[in-house]
C-alpha cells in the first residue's frame, strides 16, 4: 500500500477516536471531581496521575495532560471549574510517558494551545504515540519551542521555570512557579519524574544526580512549599484535599516539609535497588 495512503489512513483513525465520547465520569474509571487546590491553581487529573490548571492574568496554563482517551476529562472539568472560557495558551508536559503525554495534542487542537517539554521528552512522546493502540492511540504535540535547562518563561503574571532533571526518563522537565492564596505567595515545584530507571544503568545515576539538584534548588529562597507530584499519591495529594474541606485555614497544601519527604524517599529507593547490583551501576559494595 502507498505510504502516504497508510499516513491518511491513520491519521484518519487517529481523528475518529478523537471524536469518541470520553470515557464514563466514575470512580471505577479513575475519574475524581475537580478541585481548587489555591486562588490560582486546580487539579484536573485522575486517582492515578496529576494534571494540574494555572490560573494566570492572560490565560490557563495546564501541567500534564493524562493517558488518552482521560485526557477527555480535562475539559469537562475545566468547565466544571468555571474555567472554560478562558483560552489554554500552555500545555507543560513533565515527560514522554503516555500517561503524561498522551493528551497533550487533543487539547493542543482544542485550544490552539503551545505545548512545551523538553527535545527527549518529544522523542519518547513519538516513540510511545507509535506504540499506542486501540481507544488509547494518540498522536505527539506539535512542538515549536523547547524548553532548556535553567530556562523560563512568563505568561500573564506568572514565570514558570523549568530544569532538566533526568532520571525517570533522558527528558524529565521539572517546573517552579509561585501559587497564590489570600494575597499570599507560595513557591511550588513539580519534579518531573519520580522513580528510576533500572533498565537504563546511566539514567539511575542521573537520577540520584538529579535528586541532589533538586534537593539545592528547593531550598533557594522563598523555600519550596508546595509539592505538586505529578502522580497523587506520591504528594499525599487527596489527603490534604479531604483536610481542606474540613477546616478553613492552613492550607494543607502548604507544607515544607512535604518536598523533602519525597526527594529522600526518592534517593532512598534508588540506592537500596542500586546497592544491591553495585557492579550494575558502577557503585563501590556497601558493608
């Protein structure tokens, strides 16, 4: 078969899944109502994995956008926020895992949104779209800009920065940007992947090596206070959520500690495994 006809072909699959009906609202599905988490910022992800809105003066700026066809949720929650007349300029996307990815050229052709990730972030985002299959078959974000190490940018009143952290994967993006609650300002920070690659020796150091950054950059003031895990239950994330509907003040959100608890369990995790087969990743044996 000519190639350009298989190309349409698929691209042609590709649109009448996207036409689909989004998968059923319940628990069983993974679907969770969506919150406001602060005056600026919202979840709209599932029980599984994180999605979060940013609220800025030009516009909503999403973190993430989940496996397809969930990433269907994503604007229905938007509305069940009052949030859907604002125009989506940004989609960040924290790596090239489906589950991250997957959503992110749907909504991009929904909102005319600029999606940005990193240059291994996209290559990976190609390489899982050409596996995906069935009602989870998606295609990568268009990508006009990338982000780079120590880069930023600011949209409406808000800079977002972003630091190249591998570890998870080669093009883990992790984000920092200020959130804010009652005239307040709190630094946040997604880290952007958890758990280290074993497959890959080299990635399992950059991982500890990437922990360590985060680690100093954390602490730079204002400290971050905020951890915006881009998986729920690695931020406690529905527990503080049940808390803040219990009580008006603080914001279990905010918490100093949260940020370190999660890297030292990180780094924690990765040396047991990498202590057991030292010669694996070129580690001296413990005694």
């Amino acid at each position: 078969m000519n190639r350009l006809i298989v190309v349409v072909l698929f691209l042609i699959s590709i649109k009448a899944l996207a036409a689909m009906e989004a998968p059923e609202m319940t628990g069983k599905n993974g679907y969770v109502e969506p919150f406001k988490m602060f005056d600026n910022l919202y979840y709209v992800g599932d029980q599984w994995v994180s999605s979060y809105v940013v609220q800025t003066s030009s516009g909503l700026v999403l973190i993430d956008t989940l496996d397809f066809p969930y990433s269907k949720w994503i604007p229905a929650n938007l509305k069940k926020l009052g949030l859907e007349q604002e125009p989506v300029s940004h989609i960040l996307v924290t790596h090239g895992h489906s589950d991250h990815v997957g959503g992110a050229e749907y909504l991009q052709s929904m909102y005319g949104s600029e999606v940005i990730l990193t240059e291994k972030g996209l290559e990976l985002a190609i390489e899982q779209a050409n596996k995906s299959r069935g009602n989870s078959q998606f295609l990568p974000p268009d990508v006009q800009s990338f982000a780079k190490d120590s880069s930023h940018i600011v949209v409406g009143d808000i800079e977002f920065k972003f630091y190249i952290t591998p570890g998870h994967t080669e093009g883990d993006l992790s984000i920092d940007f200020m959130v804010k609650e009652n005239g307040q300002s709190f630094r946040a920070f997604v880290v952007g992947g958890h758990g280290v690659n074993f497959e890959q020796p080299q990635l399992a150091k950059m991982f500890l090596a990437s922990m360590a950054r985060i680690k100093k950059l954390v602490t730079e003031s204002p400290t971050v206070t905020v951890n915006l895990s881009n998986h729920p239950h690695k931020n406690h994330l529905f527990a503080n959520r049940d808390r803040n509907t219990k009580a008006s003040s603080p914001n279990a959100f905010v918490d100093e500690a949260s940020i370190f608890q999660f890297i030292e369990q990180q780094e924690k995790q990765a040396m047991e495994r990498m202590e057991n087969d030292p010669a694996q990743y070129d580690l001296n044996p413990i005694h």
